[in-house]
C-alpha cells in the first residue's frame, strides 16, 4: 500500500509539473497590454499577446532613430545644435544652442539619457529637417516590413497617428542589432560625453544590471503610452528580444517573458550554410553536380518540436548546361509541424560544363576497352 502511494504521489508530481511547463506558454500573468518575444536570429516569435495592435510607443520610437542616424550618418561628424533642438519637453540631456558635440555623444544622450533635444538635433543634422528625417525612419519600417508603424516625430512624445505594434518593434530593434554600432551603444551601462556640463550619461534600461544576460534596450513612458520597454538578452548562443507595451510591471514582464524563453526553447542548426543537398548526374555533363543550400538555418526549437522539423526539396524543371558555381537551382522549404517557416535558395556548388567531342570520343574509347 506504502509503494502504491508513492507511486500515485510520483505520478501527481510528474503531471503537476508538466502542466505548469506548458502554463507558463499560455499565461505569465504579465501586466501589458501588448508584448512579443522574438528571437533574434530566426525571427520566431516565440511567445506574444496582441503583437499586432497599433499603440503608442513612447521613447523606443528613439530605437529607429538612432539606426537612422548610424546608417546614414558618421560617429565622429560634429553637429552644432539650433534653436530648435533646445528646450524640447520631457527628457533631456540639456542642449545649449551653437553647442557643438559628436553625432555619437548625441547618440549616447538619446538611448542612455533618452533625450528629447538629442532626437531632434539628430533628425535636423541626418535629414535636414525633421520632416525629411521622419520620412527616413517611415521609409525604414516599411523596408524591414513593420507594416503597422507609422512615426510623426523622432523622440515619441504624443502626437496624433504615432504609433507601433509590440511585432513591428522587435522587428525594428532585430535589424537595428545587425548593425555595431547600435549594439555598442543599446548595450552601454553609461558614457561621457566630450562636453564640459551634464556629460555622464547612466542607462535607464535596468535589463542590463538585473538580468543575467542582458545585453540591450530602451525605456519608454507618456501618459499616453504608459509603460513601454524593448530589451534583449542573450543565452546559450540565442538572443532574445521581448518588447512589452503599456506595462505596469514592464521590466519584471520582460525578464518573465525571456525566462520562458531560455527555459523552453534552444537553438538549433536546422542545416549550414553550402551544407549539400543533392548529387546529381547530368546526362551529357562532364562531372556531378552538387546542390547546397545558399544560407544557413539556426531556429529555436522545444525539445518536442525538434521531432517535427522536415525538409521538402523542389528543383527546377530542367537543369541545362553549362551551370556556374552559385546558379540558384530550386527552393528547398522548411515546415514545423506541417507549417512551412523557410524558404532557401539551392544553389551549384560547383561548374558544370557539356562535353565536348573529345570528351565523347574518350567516353567512346572507354565503352569499346571494357
């Protein structure tokens, strides 16, 4: 009777924990309006809740702006600040007019500081004006595909039609990474400008003091907005970028939203990059061909959906000779659990050319030697 009953408390043990594994992915009680996880790497959204719903999105508006200023700017061009960069409302890293500082110390006071003034003097030095600097940072999200972004201003006070989804901002911040520089500054605990007054910039995203493996992010707050928070953390070779909206609680939704996210889910190479497909040999050719894959796939996967990966290879209709090294042959599609999530190119790895006469006449010789 003893063992019975051990073995009925082992089961309820067993089955309480893996209800509470899968509980977490329904519901961690967070306090937004609006999040996502994303990886960042893949793409994947790994866990989300109204990820498409256009809001407010407060000072991570400044994620786009800085990007815009990198790509379109150089760190050590010196900016001299007008009028009109001056005395902006909220947050400021108190600009005085015909200053003249680095694009990058004002790149530091807009993400570190989250100045206002700085956002302005950034827009009105990249763009000209801010008019021709908002319609960069618009052009930039439909490039990336943040189809639900829509910016009026670069610093994300109110302003009627200026708005983002918790997708779009991941998606942002997921490009705004490729570049590093972005990355250097997001992921800066503090920085000193070369200016004689209010120099020391301290990050206000505590991600990177509070949680192991943080490694970037912005702060955002209006009225309006609430709360808002876009931050990454890396682990176990993935970085995760999880953006909560209008959150009362937002920096604890963010290390619950990046705690499931390591626990659940691990990277995995799905296929290398020029890993081989296929060896085809092609009547009239002179040797094999050898099919690759273009890019690599390194995908986050749960232990379960490891199982469920397949590979589905299409080739051309025809594959006529001559073939160069790095001819797209076909498409090779990747599907999870029966939903397609990868399309990649398949390529030549190597040349191959028709025979020519001699060749024939070889081949010929040979057939008559055997």
């Amino acid at each position: 009777m003893i063992i019975l009953n051990k073995k009925i408390t082992i089961l309820i043990l067993v089955i309480i924990l893996f209800v509470n594994s899968y509980a977490t992915a329904e519901d961690l009680d967070l306090s937004g309006s609006s999040y996502v996880l994303m990886d960042e790497i893949s793409g994947r959204v790994l866990l989300e809740k109204n990820a498409h719903t256009r809001l407010p999105m407060a000072s991570t508006t400044k994620i786009m702006t800085a990007l815009i200023a990198i790509e379109n700017g150089n760190l050590d061009e010196k900016v001299i600040i007008d009028e009109d960069s001056i005395n902006v409302e909220g947050s400021s890293i108190y600009l005085k007019s015909d200053e003249v500082l680095k694009l990058e110390d004002l790149l530091y006071g807009l993400m570190l500081r989250s100045g206002n003034d700085s956002a302005v003097a950034i827009s009105k030095h990249i763009g000209e004006n801010e008019e021709k600097f908002i319609k960069m940072m618009n052009d930039k999200a439909k490039s990336i595909n943040a189809k639900n972004t829509s910016f009026r201003n670069p610093h994300g006070l109110s302003q009627e039609e200026h708005y983002s989804t918790s997708y779009d901002l991941a998606l942002i911040t997921r490009n705004a990474l490729a570049n590093k520089n972005f990355q250097n500054i997001f992921s800066s605990k503090s920085y000193t400008a070369k200016r004689e007054k209010n120099n020391y910039f301290v990050n206000k995203n505590k991600t990177l003091w509070e949680y192991e493996g943080g490694d970037g992010g912005k702060t955002g707050y209006t009225m309006e907005a609430g709360r808002c928070l876009v931050s990454s953390a890396t682990k176990n070779s993935m970085r995760l970028i999880a953006v909560s909206l209008n959150a009362r609680d937002w920096f604890n939704d963010n290390y619950k939203l990046f705690d499931y996210g390591f626990e659940n889910f691990k990277p995995y190479f799905v296929y290398n990059k020029n890993q081989l497909v296929k060896q085809i040999e092609l009547p009239n050719s002179k040797k094999d061909l050898y099919i690759v894959t273009e890019d690599e796939l390194f995908y986050p996967l749960t232990l379960e959906e490891k199982e469920k990966i397949q590979l589905k290879i299409n080739l051309n209709d025809k594959l006529d000779l001559p073939i160069s090294q790095g001819d797209k042959l076909g498409i090779l599609e990747v599907f999870l659990d029966g939903i397609l999530i990868r399309k990649e190119n398949l390529v030549a790895k190597n040349n191959v050319k028709k025979k020519s006469i001699l060749d024939k006449m070889i081949d010929k010789l040979d057939i008559m030697d055997n």
